[in-house]
C-alpha cells in the first residue's frame, strides 16, 4: 500500500448515517425556508453569484497584495515587465510597518532591501528568491528584518512567480512577523537539547562501586544530623591474609566492588551507604530507619557477614577481616557531617585494636579531642614515614610516546599495604595539617627524582591550602637545591579539592616557582574550586581535566562539548592541556582529535612504586607479627 | 545488530476509508498550511485557478505547491512504511493472498 492507495481509498469513504441525517436536515430546512418565502409571496429571481465583483478583472499583483491584506500580511512586489513598470519594487502598507517603517516614507530599490535584511541572512534571502526566479516555483524564506531603531524581527515570506500571459513576470513575497513563533521554536529547541545534554550527577558515584563518593556520603550525613537522630556505622576492612603482590590494581578492585555488592545486600535499599575510603564504608542509619533491629546489632551482621564470606580474586580466594564502628547522633549536633565521619572511622580502629567486633560511641566526640586525633594521626604519619611514593606514566599525545610521569601518594594502611590517600588527604586538608604532608611528598619526590637519570618531566601534587604558607616557596627552592634536581624537569600540580586559601600568597607562589624553571598546572579541573579566573592571573602552564569528564568521553556528548572548547580556551591562553583516567583507545584516539596534550589513565600506564626506603620494609615486618593475633580475631 | 538498526516492521494495510483519511489528516497536519490547504482544495474538486482565487495565490504557484505537497506526503507515506504499491503488485499475483 502506498500513497496514491490510501488517497484512493480514502475517496472511497461513504458519508455516515450521521452524515446523512445532518445533509437530510439541512436540505429539508431549506426546503422550508424556500417554500415559506414562495407562500408569502417574495420572488425568486436568480441564484446568488459567489465571485467577489472586485477580484474579477484586476491584474495578479493587485488581487494578491488585497488577499494578503485582508489577513494582515504584507507584500513586496517586484516586476520585471517591460516600459513603465519595469524593475518596480514595490512594498505594501503591511509590509513597510513589519520592515519598521510608516507607509509611504521609504521608496525601495533592491540595494535598500538588501540593507533592511540582517547582514547573516542576506544571502539566504537572495538564493531563495534566486532559486524561485530560476525554477519558477514557489518558495519561501524565513529572515531577520532590522528596524530603523536598530531591533530585530523574524519574517517569513512566501515566495511567488507571478504570470502575464502565460510569461512569468515578476516576484512577489507575501510575508508576516513570526517572532513570537520563532523564538518560541528556538526555545523548544533549547530544550530539547538541554534534556539531551543533562547528566547525572557522576561525581556522586563511585566509579568502581557504584557507591556514593566521600564527599556525597559526608554530605548526606551532615543533612541527617541536621533534621534527625541517627547513627553512622564505619565498616573497615582489611585482607586477613596477606596479600601477594601478584595481584593486580584490577584484581583490587574486583574485590572492593565485591564488597560494595555484599555491603547493599545486607543493608538493602533503604539505607544510604558509601565508599568513604579504601576499604572504608559507611552506612547511615537515621532513627526512623532503624525497625526492630539496633543499629549496633546491624553493624555486627554487616562485621559476620564480611568476616564469613569467601571472596574470589584471580582464581584465589581471600577473606576479609572486618571491623565496625558505630556513632549515635541526636538531631542538630553541633558536629558536622565530616566530624561524624571521622568519630566513626576512629571507633572501627578503637574496635581492631581491642579486637571486638563493633564499637559504639553514644555521642560525637569532643571537637578538640577529634581535631587533636587527626591532627596527631597525620602527625605521626609522617613522622614515620607511613606514605610511598609512586609513579604513573603520561602520555605525550602528539609525540605518542611518555615524556613525564606524576608522582603519586600512597598510605600505608594497618597491614603494611599501600591504599589510595584520598581519604586521608581529605582528613588532612579539613583539620589543616597538609602542608606536613606536602612538604613530606615535595622532599621524598625531589630526592627520587635528584637520585635517578632525570630524564623523564615529573609532576608534583601540592594542595591549595597549602600554597597559603609564605614559606613553602623557600622550602621547595631549597629542596630543589639540595636534591640537585633540575627545575625545568618538574611541574606542581595545585590540586583544587580544597580552596586555594590565599590567592596573593598562591599567586606568589606561582609566580616564584616559575620564575626558578619549574611548570605549574591545575589538577583536577572542573570539578574543584578551580575558578576560570584562575586561568587569568595564575601563571598556569598545563591544566588537567577531572577524570569525570574523560571516563565516559566516547559516549557522552556533554563531555565531548567540554572538553573540546575547554582544549580551545585553553591553547587560545598558552595553556596546554592533559586528560586524566583514560581508559580505552577510542577515547585516545578522541582525544588527540581534539587537540590534547596529554593523557593520563590505566589506559596509558598504571601507577608503579618508584622506590620503597629502608623504612618502610621494616613497617612491613612489624605488622607480619601482628598476624596470628588477627587470625584468632576470625576464629 | 541493535533493535534501531533493524528494517522496520511491514505496515499493515489501513482497515477502511475511514482510518485512511484519518491517516491524511495526520499527514497533511505536518505540512506547511499553505501545502496542505492547496492539496485538500484540489482534493474537493477546486479547479487550480479557483484555489488562487480563494486563497489568494499566485496562479502558477497551486500547481507547484500541490507538487511540493504530494511529494512530501509520500515522503511520509513511506516513514510510516507504506511503500509497496497495491497495482504494481497485483498484476504478478504471486505474493498475494489466497
């Protein structure tokens, strides 16, 4: 079945009884009227002629330009007839009140028609009358007419062939003002994209896990205290047998996202939990959540349950051993969403180290006992060394080859092994103790980096806060020294977590580590507190994009958009540019297409140690002796 | 191969008359008006000329505007899936029904 079936079927339709009965009606009606006129004695001279007298015998133009006027609409007549009328241009009164003008005070030419048409549409008005005049077929156009004053309005013409004699003779346009009607389609339009374009909050989520971040479930937290009495459950975990280094970052994370999967098992949906460090996840219970089973008693579940289960890793099993803190808060605390966390993250370590199950606190603990605690723990984790320094490669993308690498954090967790620090950097910046860690990670780096062959360009992280200390300048020049590193070798990352807390000391900053040879970026960026301004007035030399831009970058035309304009912005300022978390081939391929500098991910190299001291292997065998305690822990 | 990369399912063939113009309607509804009135004008049995007269046309513009509207309802015709003809198709008997 095609067209020309269904018009003809369609000619085929009966009229209804409905139809009919209406038809009947009017016809009797008619009838009536007809036969009463005839009784009262009215005659009937002629039938009623329907063709209007005026339109009869008047030339093309003319009835046109009156059909126009009676719906408001305007013309433009242009004849190209031989004699007097030749070339005429001619508007109606209509038409002169949509181009802006009263009637009668503009004489138009076709250079000045031109002129009232916006400069952008011009063209397109000429090929579309062009195209008209040279196929001999109606067309139309939609154009920006400009008004004397200088505004703006939408216009759509149709345009005619007009004929004298068979010859076509002119043009004429037949127009009215359809801006509301444009600009509510150019809404329309806008919408629809921005549906197309919004995304889910990504940063939310934990990539692995598919768990709330730290900072959303910190956030989540600090809105249930604020209106509800609850308890926040800190879960630690920890391989109960030691892990061989043979397994993989992969492997490590089949795992974590193995427990993710148990964690929402046994709490089920109802309950908000998160990843809030590595092998750290919390569980916020609020009171009217809490049913017939304690939220203590939970906590020891969630402990059983992960203490019992067998997780598979690379053809091996492995268990976890598994501690649960517990803080009960009332509504309206004064301790925060972070405090909260903290206090439960301390009362999981108050349970390992007495060895029970879950430990409860009943109430927040003090602010300046928690602040010392942290302050004491970040203290003594660089006293003791308890960080290692490792090395991800980057890619350069227009040489294809790895010309730099980032020196990255790890922590050293209770076992000996190294975990990710975003956790405890986070604790870090909040209690103000990060520049201790920064300078560890600016001594420790230099000093790797002055022993090797210097060969490759090294990235240094340095937190926002900390670039507020006057005398981080001088320590770093003077590590530099002292390591006999080469300046123009490295560049230091400004993570932008936290706010930079001091723009003049931060400017400061960047301009005397420039002024030594070394590079400065900003990390992150995009997600943190990087302001485009910074982009200004910072003597910024490489900005990496946040990750959350990049995982899903083949797919997600929102991310496309940023991050090709971003590459623009930023080669436009002097500025190059790396991607962070690259993953596939595809999004290299993109992301040179786009014109960008760097890239960084598992996709181009994983983070490697790049040298583990003395000390640290004595760490190691320390807590080899805690071993046979943590298997009686298990039973 | 993805669901949207499929061809699309052979269209039933409209029922009656009635659903048929019902379809037109839906049709003609997506066409410029001034397409749409000139079609449904001829379609009534309004000479080209009468077409011009009543909509205030010009007079060589029916006809292209009643070739511009054909073309696009067979643009859609054929979008909906209505694509093989009855009378091309009937002469050679052997796909129809017995």
């Amino acid at each position: 079945m095609d067209l020309d079936d269904i018009l003809a079927l369609a000619e085929t339709r009966e009229p209804s009884p409905l139809e009919l009965a209406r038809a009947r009606r009017v016809a009797r009606t008619v009838q009536s009227e007809y036969d009463l006129s005839l009784a009262e004695g009215y005659e009937i001279i002629v039938d009623t002629d329907p063709v209007d007298p005026l339109t009869a015998d008047i030339d093309e133009p003319t009835r046109i330009a009156r059909a126009a006027q009676l719906v408001k609409r305007g013309t433009i007549t242009w004849t190209t007839g031989s004699g007097k009328t030749a070339g005429l241009l001619s508007w109606s009164d209509e038409m002169a009140m949509i181009f802006g003008y009263a009637p009668g005070t503009l004489r138009l030419t076709p250079e000045r028609l031109v002129e009232l048409v916006h400069p952008a549409d011009a063209s397109a008005v000429r090929a579309a009358v062009e195209t008209a005049w040279g196929q001999r077929r109606p067309g139309e156009v939609t154009f920006r007419a400009v008004h004397p004053g200088g505004s703006v309005r939408y216009v759509h013409c149709h345009l005619e062939i007009l004929t004298t004699a068979g010859e076509p003779s002119g043009i004429i346009a037949t127009g009215h003002d359809v801006t509301a009607v444009e600009l509510a389609r150019q809404e329309r339009r806008r919408l629809a994209t921005r549906s197309e374009m919004l995304c889910t909050d990504a940063a939310a989520q934990d990539l692995v896990t598919g768990l709330p971040t730290r900072g959303y479930f910190t956030d989540e937290v600090d809105r249930a205290r604020r209106t509800t009495d609850g308890a926040l459950i800190v879960v630690a975990t920890e391989p109960a047998t030691r892990l061989s280094h043979a397994i993989t970052d992969q492997g490590h994370e089949q795992v974590t996202a193995e427990v993710a999967g148990l964690l929402r098992t046994i709490v089920g949906s109802d309950l908000t939990c998160g990843l809030v460090g590595p092998g750290l996840w919390g569980v916020l219970v609020a009171a009217h959540q809490e049913g017939t089973e304690t939220t203590g008693a939970l906590a020891r579940r969630i402990v059983d349950t992960f203490r019992r289960h067998l997780f598979t890793v690379q053809q091996r099993t492995l268990r976890l051993n598994a501690w649960a803190g517990v803080v009960r808060f009332t509504s309206g605390v004064p301790a925060t969403g972070f405090d909260l966390l903290v206090d439960g993250e301390h009362a999981a370590r108050e349970a390992r180290r007495k060895g029970v199950a879950v430990h409860v606190l009943d109430r927040p603990a003090q602010a300046r006992e928690r602040t010392n605690r942290c302050r004491s723990r970040v203290v003594h984790a660089v006293a003791t060394d308890r960080f290692a320094l490792y090395a991800q490669p980057i890619v350069d993308l227009a040489l294809n080859q790895i010309t730099r690498h980032e020196i990255l954090l790890r922590v050293r967790g209770n076992t000996g092994e190294l975990v990710a620090p975003w956790a405890f950097l986070d604790m870090a910046e909040r209690v103000g103790e990060i520049l201790a860690v920064d300078k560890w990670v600016i001594d420790h780096a230099l000093e790797l980096i002055g022993q090797g062959a210097q060969t490759s360009h090294y990235q240094v992280n340095i937190s926002g806060k900390s670039l507020a200390d006057p005398g981080l300048l001088t320590y770093v020049s003077e590590a530099i020294r002292r390591h006999r590193v080469k300046p123009e070798c490295l560049t230091f990352e400004i993570t932008e977590t936290a706010l930079i807390e001091n723009r003049n000391e931060a400017l400061a900053f960047a301009t005397g580590i420039r002024e030594i040879g070394c590079h400065l970026a900003l990390d992150d960026f995009g997600t943190g507190y990087a302001a485009l301004a910074y982009l200004k007035y910072l003597p910024v030399d490489l900005v990496k994009i946040d990750g959350v831009f990049i995982v899903d970058l083949c797919q997600s035309p929102p991310d496309q958009a940023v991050v090709s304009k971003l590459v623009e912005l930023c080669h436009t300022l002097g500025i190059r540019v790396a991607a962070e978390c690259v993953q596939d081939e595809q999004t290299v391929t993109l992301l040179k297409e786009y014109g960008v500098d760097f890239a960084q991910g598992y996709r181009t190299g994983r983070p490697a140690p790049i040298a583990a001291s003395l000390k640290h292997e004595v760490n190691t065998i320390e807590l080899e002796l805690r071993f046979p305690e943590r298997r009686i822990a298990m039973g | 191969m993805a669901p949207e990369d499929l061809p699309p399912a052979p269209q039933q063939d409209l029922a009656d008359a009635w659903e048929a113009q019902e379809t037109l309607r839906g049709w003609l509804q997506q066409l410029p008006p001034r397409h749409a009135e000139v079609f449904q004008m001829s379609r009534e049995g309004f000479s080209n000329l009468e077409i011009a007269r009543i909509l205030g046309l010009a007079d060589t513009s029916v006809r292209g505007y009643k070739t511009a509207a054909r073309r696009q309802l067979r643009q859609l015709a054929e979008q909906a899936g209505y694509t093989d003809s009855d009378s091309r198709r009937r002469p050679g008997g052997a796909h129809g029904s017995r």
